[in-house]
C-alpha cells in the first residue's frame, strides 16, 4: 500500500541566542490511509516540532531541511506558500494542542466552523452551516445548532475540544494531526475524545498521527509507534511489538512507568527515569539518552548511533539493548 504521507530524514533547527537547537534530527516514518501513527517522547523531544514542519506552519526561526515530505505523491517542500495554504484545512488538518486558547475569542463556534469550510471549498454560507451542525452532532455535541451562536468561553474543554475535531473534520482531510489531544482534559473526558478521534478515523477513512506522551492512549488507538528522545527516533515498530518486546532501554523505561491490570500490586512503585533530558543546543555526539542509562558504557558517547532496522517497520538506535536482535 502507498503511503499517505512519507517523511525521511527531517531536521528541525531553531536559531536562538544560546546557539542553534536541533529540536528534530533525522526523522523518516511514513502514514497509511486509515492507519494510525503515534509519535511518542517527553516533552520537549521534537514531537510537535515534526508536525509543525509538515503543516509548513514552523516559527520564524526555525530551518527545515528533509530529503523527501510528501502528501499523496505530492512534495510539499516544493510548494508554494499560497499552494500549501490551499492544503491546510483542506487535506491536511491539526488538532492543535490546548483547546482552551486554539479557538478565537472573539468570534463563535459558528463563524469559526463556517470560514474553515467556505475558505477552502466554494459552498453558500448555508451549506457549511449545514455540515457544522452535522459535524458537531457527529463528534458528540447535544443542541449543536444553538451551539453555533456561543462563544469559545461558554464552552468547557471537552466541548471545545469536540469542536476542533469538528474543525479539522470540516473539509473532509484526508490526514488528521492530532497533537495532544488530550491535554488539559480529565481521564473521563480523555477516553471519550480518544474513543471519538477512533471512531471517526475509521469512518472517514482518514489517516492519523496522534502526538502523545500517554502510552496508555497509544495502546488503544495506535497502529504504528515511534519512539523519539531529545529529537531523535530511539524505536519503531507497530503497536503489538513496542508493548510486548520495547527494545530501547528509553522504551522500557517508559514502559515500566506504566501500571499493568492484574500485575501492578495496589501501593506498588512504578518505574520512573533517573536524570533529565539534555540540551539538544550546540553540538551533539553519541547517544543522547546515554547519561540517564543503566547499560551505557563509554562506547555510547563516542561514536553516532544510527537506527537498527529489523523489518520494515521495526528498528532501534542503541548499541547495547536490553535483548537481541534475534530476540525482537
């Protein structure tokens, strides 16, 4: 099957007065139709930064260099501002991190869903009223046609961020970026925008990369995972293969912070990852995880690290992992 979206070899650098910040090195991954990918890391690790750069949407100081971002077959670094404009929104939409300041104050929820539409497509202001209110429905919201006349405050974060979905659903994208989806929002509210984000992908058929620290939400929603630390990819693999065997020694300290149904004992410690995550300003040598790393040996800072490949999909960066390659 053809990707909907290939990425390989991103870099991301902010210039900044300290020097310049790698926020993203080296990235290649690629997005099925009706699959999802989960980009996973603390924060910090480049995750929004990848999406940013896709959307074309980086801040000033930021420099983009990739060998290849193409969205069905097309290469978006070759685009024009005004072209890649036409793509966001339209083919291409980002469920913006926190719900709370993504929607503009100033007008409602109605005449932000209505431009989301009539600036894309050639529809009558009635027709994308029409699908707002059907879109709304679809994501959950009770009453959606009075909701049209509210403003983004009269609004909790669940229903606001129901409504970005909404939004990024309003001219049928063919790819959904769902960066933290979540935050903000409690667990309740959590599993039944992840539900909803899940359901809506398969109707629509829609591929989707869901941007996450939680790997509890990936479990439940992920096809394929990619683990990045400190701007880099340290794993990939598909969703059954990070959970049953994590390779990277970063991967299964994750996993260990995460309590396990019937084997986590009540008042029992979870794991947790000594140490900080270091400064990806200035130059950068060896493996960065390197210094919160139990198996570390001098090796590791000595030499660059590149990703191990086992199958397509499957692949490390570490020089020293907990099991072997035949094991994986």
């Amino acid at each position: 099957m053809s990707a909907l979206l290939e990425v390989k070899h991103l870099n991301v650098d902010l210039n900044l007065p300290a020097g310049t910040l790698h926020a993203v090195r080296d990235v290649s991954f690629s997005v099925e139709k009706g699959k999802t990918l989960s980009l996973v890391g603390e924060s910090g690790c480049g995750k929004s930064m990848i999406a940013l750069a896709i959307m074309g949407l980086l801040p000033p100081s930021g420099i983009c260099s990739a060998e290849k971002i193409a969205f069905e077959g097309l290469d978006l670094q070759k685009m024009s501002e005004k072209k890649m404009s036409t793509f966001r929104g339209a083919r291409m939409a980002m469920i913006f991190q926190e719900p709370m300041t993504s929607l503009d104050p100033c007008y409602t929820i109605g005449n932000q869903l209505v431009e989301a539409l009539t600036e894309h497509k050639k529809v009558s202001a009635r027709e994308a009223r029409d699908r707002a209110v059907f879109l709304l429905e679809k994501v959950g919201i009770t009453g959606s046609a009075s909701r049209l006349k509210q403003y983004p405050h009269q609004l909790s974060g669940g229903l606001r961020q129901r409504i970005m979905i909404a939004m990024g659903l309003m001219c049928g994208p063919s790819l959904i970026i769902a960066d933290e989806p979540t935050t903000a929002l409690d667990v309740t509210i959590q599993a039944q925008i992840m539900g909803l984000l899940a359901s809506i992908q398969q109707e629509f058929n829609m591929g989707m990369i869901l941007i996450t620290h939680d790997l509890g939400v990936v479990s439940r929603v992920a096809d394929d995972v990619v683990i990045m630390y400190c701007g880099q990819v340290v794993e990939t693999g598909n969703i059954k293969e990070i959970f049953n065997n994590p390779i990277h020694p970063y991967t299964r300290g994750l996993m260990e912070c995460i309590p396990v149904p019937g084997k986590t004992k009540p008042g029992e410690k979870l794991g947790s990852i000594p140490g900080i995550v270091p400064t990806p300003i200035g130059d950068l040598w060896g493996c960065s995880f390197r210094s919160r790393c139990s198996l570390a040996t001098q090796e590791c800072a000595a030499r660059g690290l590149e990703l191990i490949k086992i199958s397509d999909k499957r692949s490390f960066r570490c020089i020293n992992p907990p099991v072997t390659i035949a094991d994986a």
